[in-house]
C-alpha cells in the first residue's frame, strides 16, 4: 500500500530560514565571526549602498596583456598611504621650534620611542621610494600611450600629483633642522628665487620673510603635514575616479599586434 505524504505544516509553525549574516544554533566560532561581519556590512549598505560604487570601482574589465607595469600606480598610492600614516606617528613627537626643539624632538623618537627609529627610517626611505615609484609611473604612462584621448585630464592630474610629490618632499627635509637640512633647503629656497616673474615672490613664501627663522620651520611643517597631503589626496581621488571611468590602455605591442592581423585579414 502506498505511503501517503505528510501533510503540509501550517506557515504559522514552520521555522523561518535564517537571514543574510544570522549564524544558526550549532554554528562555530569562526562562523560567527564570518556572519557578524556580513551583517555589519549589510546593515552599513543597506543605509548607504555603497556596493554599487564599490562593484563599479572594483570589477571592470581590464585589457589583454596588462602586466606588473600596470601596478606602479598602486604601489604609489599605498606608498603615500604609508607616507601619512607614519607621519601621523611622527607628528605626536615633533616640535616645530628652530631654538633646538625640533632637532630633539627627532633625536628623541629615534633613540627612546617604541619603535620609533623603525617609524621614522620608513618614513625617511618610504618618501625616496614614492618619488621612484612616481617617476617610474609616469614613464609607464608616457611610453604606453596611456595620456592620449581621452586621458588628457588624468595626466594633467598625474602631473600636478608628481610636482606636489616634490613639494612634500622639499618642505619634509627641512624639519629635523640640523645642519645639512638647514644648508640644503637655504639652497633649494635660493635656486626657487632665481625663477621668472614669480621666483622671488616664491621664496620670500617659503622663508615666511626674508630670513631663514621660526616663521620658516612652521610654514614647512604646514605646507608639508596638511596643504599637500590634503591637496593629494583630493587629486588621488579624482585619479582614481577617471582611471575607472576610462578603463586602463592596452600595452602598445598587443595594438601592433591587432593591426597586423587587421592588415593580413585586409590582404
């Protein structure tokens, strides 16, 4: 005789399925971690939708034969992003006064801080190695074709980003104040004044006057710890924002490569 089928349980006593980043009974550790996550990002994009803009962001596609030239870009970016964390640690310590506060200030987190010499050599070393990393970007750019239409405005941006990658790192040598970056940085400030029209307006700006002083070392700081942070920061976001518009160009040997086989398939 054949077996009838349970009848169906009415929607009052059945167990609802468990929600998007709800963890079950019998769930571990791990899982609940993994869940409680899910549900504060869900609740986060619920409120904002921000998947939308990150998918936008994140998932595009890329051109055939992009290789590891293509990430000097990025490395910048996380270059700088060093650049200002490291800097935020240094500035707890530092003492923008000339009368030997700030030379001790630097002795001071390099010999007796926590760390601080490992801080200060990775900011010391992370700015050479932001400017190697943005020269060596732009010459990928220029080489690969990558500022012609319709990327004229990213490499104008690209641009300003490498003179205001100087600036930083002009303005960021004065500030231990001894004697070598006192002597260089009156140099530098003087090879500025000898430029047209705007030179000499140019250095009595970055002296604060007409003599090296207080005035100087907290312009310095300033122009280095908040003007051109903030100024590449925006600038970066703005970089970022046309290169996922525009997408990333195609290494120029897979062009050539492509014209030659429409050449042969025209023959």
């Amino acid at each position: 005789m054949p077996k009838l089928p349970a009848p169906p349980l009415p929607a009052s006593l059945k167990t609802p399925p468990p929600r998007p980043g709800q963890a079950g009974a019998n769930a571990g550790p791990i899982e609940e971690a993994k869940n409680a996550g899910i549900t504060v990002v869900d609740w986060v994009d619920e409120r904002t939708s921000l998947s939308g803009a990150a998918r936008w962001l994140m998932f595009r596609k890329v051109p055939k034969g992009t290789n590891w030239f293509y990430t000097l870009g990025s490395a910048t970016m996380f270059a700088f992003l060093s650049q200002a964390v490291t800097g935020v640690f240094l500035a707890m310590y530092y003492r923008p006064d000339p009368a030997g506060g700030a030379y001790e200030s630097i002795r001071y987190v390099t010999n007796d801080v926590f760390l601080g010499q490992f801080v200060r050599g990775m900011h010391k070393w992370g700015s050479s190695v932001m400017v190697v990393l943005v020269f060596l970007h732009m010459a990928r750019t220029f080489f690969f074709g990558a500022y012609k239409y319709p990327r004229e405005l990213n490499w104008v941006i690209g641009v300003v980003l490498l003179i205001l990658t100087m600036v930083m790192s002009f303005t960021g040598y004065l500030l231990p104040f001894d004697q070598r970056a006192y002597w260089a940085t009156i140099v530098g400030v003087n090879i500025n004044g000898t430029g047209p029209l705007v030179g000499p307006y140019l250095s009595d700006f970055l002296r604060g006057g007409s003599e090296f002083g207080a005035t100087t070392l907290s312009r310095f700081y300033a122009i280095h710890m908040l003007l051109v942070p903030g100024l590449i920061a925006a600038l970066l976001g703005a970089h970022l924002y046309l290169v996922a518009k525009l997408g990333t160009t195609a290494p120029p040997w897979t062009k050539a490569h492509k014209r030659h086989e429409l050449h042969e398939t025209e023959v």
